[in-house]
C-alpha cells in the first residue's frame, strides 16, 4: 500500500503555525487544517501536537463506528472552477504603485489606508509577468468554488469530500450538524460539516 501524503490535510499559510505540518499525537501523526484532520500510524520525528488538539482527537480516536456511508458508492458532481482564480488554485498580484507597496500613504502629518488596494499593499494581476503567484484565498488554493454536498443527513465541502474519496475504503459516518468520523485503511479522520 502506498503511504498517503497527509500534508495536504494541512494549512500551510495559516496563522496557527502548528497546522502548518503534520504532528504527532496519542493515536499517531495527524494533519489538520482547521476543519479536517486525518490520523495515521507513522513512524518519524513530527512536532507535538498541542494540548488543544490532543483532547478532541483522544475523544474522536476513542469511537468505534461500524456502519457508515462507503465513499466509493458517493457520487460528486464534476469540478467548477473558482471564480476568482478560473481553476488554477493560484492568483498573481502585483505592488500597488499608488501606495509602492505599503498599504498607506502619509498625507501632512496622517496616514490613510491606500483606497486602491484596500491597504494590502498589493493588487491582483491579470498575468504571471512580474507579479508573484499565492494561493488563491477564496478557494485556499484548490482550484475549485467550494460548494456544499450532502452525503447522508449533512452537507460537507465538495474539495474535502473529493480528498476522502482518494483515501483507501473510506467510509464517512455523518451525523447531522456536527464533525463526522471517517475511516479507511491506514487510519481514521473527522471532517467538520459546510453549514448553510
């Protein structure tokens, strides 16, 4: 069996810095990103999962769940692309040149927030041409307009649902508004529902 790439269960620009990587915890190596996290047994120097983790992902690991939703039987309708960066997962921005960069300008003895980029210091670029590429954050760099799907009793984010489709025999256990356990060969996960 091939060992399943788990950092893309991670949040690699998130400000919670330990979300960035893999982790080790009492069941094993986990990755999360805020509203999925996967478990695996894995062998490796990982960091320390933070003590705010550690007790839902004991609570979470404790369940057994025998019955559930084969996510080879779920069919996903085709990918539609993100509005903002037409399904490349990356947009390009550029320096604004009405504020060269800063976000704000000083005008006599005050600063103002630059209007023109909303005080970002920079501005979206239609190319690649001297403009730097970053996930694009309204699709956090999927490619893909998150819309929600129902599987059972309760909606989830299609890219996270097409990500347990890539697990080996994935069965998710959906259960109304709240985190849904997933098993599949190699390990154990929860994904958190898509709410309206």
């Amino acid at each position: 069996m091939n060992e399943i790439d788990i950092t893309k269960f991670c949040a690699p620009d998130d400000v919670r810095v330990y979300l960035r990587q893999p982790m080790r915890s009492s069941h094993g190596v986990i990755a999360c990103n805020g509203h999925v996290l996967i478990c695996v047994q894995r062998e490796g120097a990982f960091p320390e999962a933070p003590e705010s983790l550690n007790k839902p992902i004991e609570g979470f690991g404790s369940i057994v769940i025998k019955d559930g939703i084969r996510m080879d039987d779920v069919s996903l309708p085709a990918i539609t692309n993100c509005s903002s960066c037409g399904g490349r997962g990356i947009v390009f921005e550029t320096e604004c040149e009405e504020c060269d960069g800063l976000g704000e300008f000083k005008h006599g003895q005050h600063y103002y927030s630059c209007k023109e980029c909303e005080g970002e210091g920079c501005m979206e670029a239609d190319t690649a041409d001297g403009a730097n590429a970053k996930p694009c954050s309204k699709c956090q760099g999927r490619g893909e307009h998150w819309m929600r799907h129902a599987v059972g009793n309760t909606g989830f984010a299609l890219p996270y649902l097409r990500m347990l489709k890539e697990l080996p025999n994935c069965t998710l256990h959906p259960d109304g508004e709240i985190s849904a356990k997933f098993q599949f060969d190699g390990g154990w996960g929860v994904l958190m529902p898509m709410r309206g």
